[in-house]
C-alpha cells in the first residue's frame, strides 16, 4: 500500500511551541512574498520558446546534479539516467530515482522534491518502485497542458525576476527572443565570463578567438582583451544584466602593473604560462572585473572554494557539471587583500562573496563584509543551500555582520520547479531564526517582521539593483 505523501504545515519551524508561534506568524507575512532569483542557471530557452517540458525525467532528473550525484555515489550509472545526452527511456530514468528515492532521507533535495510533487503536482502518496509509473504518468501528462508551460510556472509561482547564467561566448539570441516576444515577465541575464578568465578552462585559446570574433576586438593583445570585456558586459547590460559572476577556485585577487599584465596575459593566451600564471591571471582578472563595475555599476559575484571536476574520468565522459564538484577550504582574509587596497572603499563597486568552506564565515567572511563597504555575503551556497546550512550561516555571521550586509536568498538551481520550493525552504528557516531572537528578547517582534520582509525579498532585490 503506498505511503501518503503529507508536507506539515510547520515543518522547518522550532519545536519549542511558544517559538514555534512566533516562526508561523513571521512565515505567514512572507510566505506569499514575490520571488527575487537573482543568480540562477535554468535554461532561457525555455523561456523563450514555450515548449512543453517533455516529461517527468526531463523535467526533474537530468537538470539536478544534487540528484544524480547522490544515485551515482550508489553505484548508479549516468548513462543509465539519461544524462550528457546519452540515450535512455525516460521512463527507465524515473524508475530509477522512484527505486532509490530513500537515499534522499534528511536531504535537502528530499524536501524540495516532495514539495514540487504535492504542491505543483497535487501527488497523494510518495514515491517508490510502486508510485513510480503512477508519478511519471501524472507528472508527464500535466507537463503537456498550458498551464505547465515555463511562462505558465513562472507566473504561478509569482516570480518577479530569474537572472540566468550565460559566458561571454554565448549568442543571447534567447534572451533577445524573449525581449520580442512581448511577453511581461522578467528573464534577465549574468555575465559569467571564466570561459576566458581562466587558463585552465578547457578550450581556453580557442576560446579567446571566439572571444575575438563575438566582440569584434582584436583579444591578441591586453588592452584588445580588457575592450572586448567592456563590449561584451555592455552587451549583457542591454538584456537586463545587472551582475557578473566569478566562480574561480580561490577568491585570490593580484594588483599588478600595466607591463606585468600585459606580459602575463601574452604567456596564457599563448598557452606558454609558467608555474602560477593561471591562478595570477584569475587573480589579476578579479581585479579587473572589479575595476569594469565601478564604471558600468554591474553587482560582482565570486563564488570561490569549488574543485571543480574533481572525478577526472567522469569529466572526461560527460563534461563539466555532473555532481564531481568538491568543496576546499578557501581564504579570503589575504586574498582579497590586494583588490581592497585598490578598491575597498569605492561607494560605486558591489561585490557579493560566497563559501563553501563553512570555516570562514566567522574567522573572515562576516568580518570582511561588517567593514568593507563594497562587501556584502551571499546566503548559504550549493552544499550549504540546506536547512541546516541557513542555520549555520545566521548563527555564524549575524554577531558580526549583521542581516543588512547580507543579501537574502538565491537559489542557484538548474531546476527550475526546485526554485519556489528552495525559498520556501530559506523563509521557513530565516523565519525560525528570527522567532528565537524574539524569544530570547534580543529583538522585538516588529523588527522580526520587518527582518523577514527583508530576507525573503527586499535585500536580494536592493543587492542585486533588481
């Protein structure tokens, strides 16, 4: 007999009851709350054309690398899932994740997926081997109707803005298409140019020809380089862009001299670089990228921390992306050091930092970010994007920071139905954390409720110039 599938109505809340009241009165003025996604990676052409998602597997399977990590640490080939554009029955995928659905107990993505099955879904029992038909059956024949059209989801779920995530060497016909299409809602692009920033991306020279071609600058040369940046974020401007966005390994930042720039930058274009030229050049390119948001005013992102493709053989098969990523311990106290000194007190510059590495949010990151002016924390990040994550972060960084250099939530998904459940899950846990503070006397209950406005919507549209 299936089991019922029932989301408590005060789940994530405290436990305490008088705690517990607090939290639902605070959840309550929130929970309605426009959505503000304001760094993300789903698909804009999804958007653009209005395609029906295809089915169950498509839609929730092959976009989540949180799932498909945790069934191949089983022993669960990709393949098997339909990933990389390897050729698989869908329904055979499903099967799969429906079989193995008990690894996900007390994960993060256990709570955002059994949110999008009975609140967008209206499913009754959960999943297993048993519902599994009965789940792709019902969500694949739903997925074929208007009203499970991307437009459709994007206005039920009340999103005011989505920012994707494209590089420098994307052609953004799909933002233009929905630029043209009339359409009201707001689909905004980021500016994510490591394609061309880091030496060590693959493909990195022929990606700095492309460069050249899509920019009309000659990039054979640095100040050819650093133009064919300016034009591209001015591109991106144009379709909404408000924020670039970093994902280097470490957050180390360089200051170096015109002449040191330009002969660094003719070793890695020239694949010619010496021990440590790849991460200098990352370094001196954060600089740079800082440099090009006091003149264009766009928000700076850095997500630093990230081993990226830590499973060589599995890159080797299936490319970038695929749940292999490892988190590191990062520093940010020294490295971002030579930016600041340039940089640190420039009232026009906004950069947003990010971890993985949880040790850093009080020893450097909160101290950082409750001095520094052009400094604000993003939320808890991929890893840490968890009840127990949020936690983490506001305990860790509210003494010393405080909430108002902080910047709200983000959910930074590929998934896109994992968006209003992931906020569902961030106003849940914020609210909970402000209803201990009022219990303990430390704030009182209209500054909670005007805290809560904040977290859930005003600070990521304020950071993000949204």
């Amino acid at each position: 007999m299936p089991r019922e599938l029932n989301l408590h109505p005060d789940r994530l809340l405290p436990t305490d009851p008088g705690t517990r009241a607090l939290a639902q009165a605070l959840y309550v003025s929130v929970a309605g709350l426009p959505i503000i996604s304001p760094h993300g990676h789903t698909d804009p052409a999804w958007f653009a054309s209005n395609d029906p998602f295809g089915n169950a597997s498509d839609l929730l399977l092959v976009p989540d690398h949180y799932l498909f990590r945790m069934l191949y640490s089983q022993g669960i080939r990709l393949e098997n899932l339909g990933i990389a554009g390897h050729e698989t029955d869908p329904r055979a995928a499903w099967r799969i994740l429906a079989e193995n659905y008990h690894l996900f107990r007390g994960t993060p993505s256990r709570l955002w997926l059994d949110w999008v099955f009975a609140e967008a879904f209206g499913m009754q029992v959960r999943l297993d081997g048993e519902t599994a038909d009965l789940y792709f059956d019902t969500i694949t024949e739903k997925l074929a109707t208007d009203a499970f059209r991307p437009r459709a989801l994007f206005d039920r779920y009340n999103i005011e803005v989505i920012a994707t995530t494209e590089s420098p060497l994307d052609t953004l016909d799909h933002h233009r298409a929905i630029r043209a299409s009339g359409w009201s809602g707001r689909v905004i692009t980021a500016y994510r140019p490591d394609p061309v920033v880091d030496p060590d991306f693959e493909g990195f020279t022929e990606n700095l020809d492309r460069f050249s071609e899509v920019s009309g600058e000659d990039c054979a040369s640095w100040q050819g380089y650093l133009a064919a940046h300016r034009i591209m974020r001015a591109r991106f401007q144009e379709l909404g862009a408000t924020s670039t966005d970093h994902g280097h390994p470490t957050a180390q930042t360089a200051n170096l001299s015109p002449a040191e720039c330009e002969r660094l930058y003719d070793r890695v274009r020239r694949g010619a670089g010496e021990r440590g030229d790849a991460e200098l050049f990352r370094a001196q390119m954060l600089t740079e990228m800082a440099a090009m948001s006091i003149d264009d005013g766009l928000v700076m992102q850095i997500h630093p921390g990230s081993v990226r493709n830590h499973n060589a053989r599995l890159f080797e098969r299936f490319g970038r992306d695929k749940g292999a990523d490892i988190p590191s311990r990062t520093d940010y106290v020294h490295a971002l050091k030579p930016l600041l000194d340039r940089f640190g007190t420039e009232s026009a510059l906004s950069i947003i930092l990010f971890t993985l590495d949880e040790s850093s949010y009080a020893r450097e990151l909160a101290p950082l970010a409750g001095h520094y002016p052009c400094l604000k924390l993003g939320p808890a990040w991929w890893f840490h994007d968890s009840p127990e994550g949020m936690r983490r972060f506001r305990r860790m960084t509210t003494e010393t920071a405080g909430f108002y250099n902080t910047v709200g939530f983000n959910d930074d998904t590929r998934a896109f139905l994992s968006i209003p459940a992931r906020h569902d899950v961030a106003r849940r846990v914020d609210c909970s954390f402000l209803a201990e503070l009022v219990a303990e006397h430390r704030i009182e209950d209209w500054e909670a409720a005007e805290l809560a406005q904040a977290l859930a919507y005003d600070l990521a549209k304020q950071a993000y110039k949204l």
